[in-house]
C-alpha cells in the first residue's frame, strides 16, 4: 500500500472531509475516495460511515491514523535530512486565537529543524492578514478561511476545521442549548469574524428572541464573563489553559455546529517555494503535538 494513501487519510481526518483533503493534497475528490476505497480493501473493513450526509471517520480509522503517524513523520525527518537547506527571513501573519494553540510548538519544530529560518511573526484579523499578503507585506498566514468567495489570487492550504461550543456559568442548570440561551444574557463572539457570523445565525435559529447587549473580539474576555455567571456565549472551542484559569460549563453544539476553517495561506504555492512548503509542513506537525 502506498505511502501517499496514508498521508491522504491523515489530511481528510484533519480537514473533516473529503474534499478538504483533495484540496491539501493536490487531489480530486474522486482521487481522495479512491484511497480511501484502496485502504478500507487493504484493511478488510470500512474506515468510514458513509450512512449520514458527511462521511464520519470510524474509530478504526483514528486507530490506523495514530499507529503511523509516527512512521509517516519519520519518514519526513529522512527525506528533510537530505534536502536543502531552507534558510532565510519570512514574515508569518497569526490571529490570535491561533497564538497560543500553535506558537509554542510551532517555534520549537522551526527552531529543531530550520535553525537557520528567521520566522517574523504578525498578528492581526484575518482580513487584514489576508489584505498583508496580497499586497506583499507578509510572506504567509494562518487564517480562518472564508466558506465561500476566499480570494484566488493567493494559495489556501487547510490545516483543520475548529468547532464552536456553548459555554455557560459552571452553575447554570438548565439542560439544552436553548433553555440556556433563553436563561442567560447572550454575549456575542465579534460577528464580523467568520466564527462570530456562523454563531450568530445558529443562535437566531435556535434562539431568535435570545437578548444580547455585549459584543467582543477577545475570547478569553468572553470565557471570563461566562465563569463569573454573566452570561453565555457561542464561540469556537476554547483551549484547555482557559478553562483551567475561568471554568465554565462547555456545551456541544450537535452533529453540525458552526465552525471555522483555519487555513495557511500563501502569494506562492508551497510546491514552488521551500520556505512556504516548510512552513506549512511544520504547522501541521505542531498541530499533532499536544
């Protein structure tokens, strides 16, 4: 079995679907559906159920996937350490949701591998990020991705999709999403972000007559309201640190809830460019490490 099936077995896990996966890999669809098909013969059971409208992966398949990764970054360490020397000044732009998810060990593999890679970092909105770029400003970001009309003069690479979640006072009792949004004062997560508009619209569908009088940018202000029982909010999951200093009560959204594409994206494509390719390659490792 071919290596690069694996490798696309790990990009549809990460990407959530298919045709994100064809997008990382340089693939069609029906190319991604072939492995898949190749893999589940090669094993002799299905790495997916194809039942519900999305395909879901099964638990074999997160089993499979785990069991070489380790071999696949293995591989990838041999490979790098005959290749040439990637070396140099490039400016990343990050939003900050991102920062403290995947800085830390971002710079420890960039330091580990590319020792001679100057990465200066950029914070800012997505939009803005993306404007930087186009004009030449930075060299590449990590961004959330538009789900329709993202710009074509630049390369989007995904890198996985984050989900949104409820989050409530550690003490609220009441049982559904709904009952909560009805007992609480919403608080809404900036609605001129992606993640903010998709949670937005699922709060007016669930709750429309739900009352909300602050709107904030900052989710560690908004889990910090929360914690202190001054209302709920939706936004997209917030990492574990945060919850330790602000507990609240997480609520998943469902099967479907709103979400965001986190996207790397580039002027050049990261095949015709070492320093983008290695930048994109070790985001997607640092997204692996705890």
């Amino acid at each position: 079995m071919k290596v690069e099936c694996f490798q696309t077995l790990a990009a549809v896990l990460r990407c959530g679907s298919f045709a994100g996966a064809a997008a990382e890999m340089n693939l069609s669809p029906s190319a991604v559906s072939l492995q898949m098909k190749q893999l589940e013969s090669y094993f002799g059971q299905p790495l997916f159920d194809r039942s519900a409208l999305q395909v879901r992966p099964t638990p074999f398949a997160l089993e499979v996937s785990a069991t070489l990764d380790g071999a696949i970054h293995a591989m990838e360490s041999l490979r790098r350490r005959s290749a040439p020397v990637v070396e140099g000044k490039v400016t990343l732009g990050i939003i900050e949701p991102m920062q403290v998810k995947l800085l830390p060990p971002f710079t420890t593999l960039v330091r580990e591998r590319y020792p001679n890679l100057d990465v200066r970092l950029e914070r800012g909105r997505s939009t803005a990020l993306v404007e930087a770029l186009r004009s030449g400003t930075i060299d590449a970001a990590v961004v959330a991705q538009p789900e329709s009309g993202a710009s074509a003069r630049v390369r989007w690479a995904p890198l996985f999709r984050e989900p949104c979640v409820l989050v409530a006072p550690l003490d609220s009792t009441a049982r559904t999403v709904k009952a909560l949004l009805k007992a609480y004062e919403w608080i809404r997560f900036d609605t001129s972000t992606i993640a903010g508009s998709a949670a937005a619209e699922f709060v007016r569908r669930t709750a429309p007559d739900t009352r909300s009088r602050i709107e904030l940018l900052s989710i560690p202000a908004i889990v910090a309201m929360a914690s202190r029982g001054l209302g709920v909010s939706v936004l997209p999951q917030p990492d574990p640190y945060l919850l330790e200093a602000f507990p609240v009560r997480v609520v998943a959204l469902g099967d479907a809830p709103p979400s965001r594409q986190i996207s790397f994206v580039s002027r050049i494509a990261p095949a015709e460019d070492r320093v983008i390719a290695a930048l994109l390659e070790t985001l997607r490792s640092a997204i692996q490490r705890p």
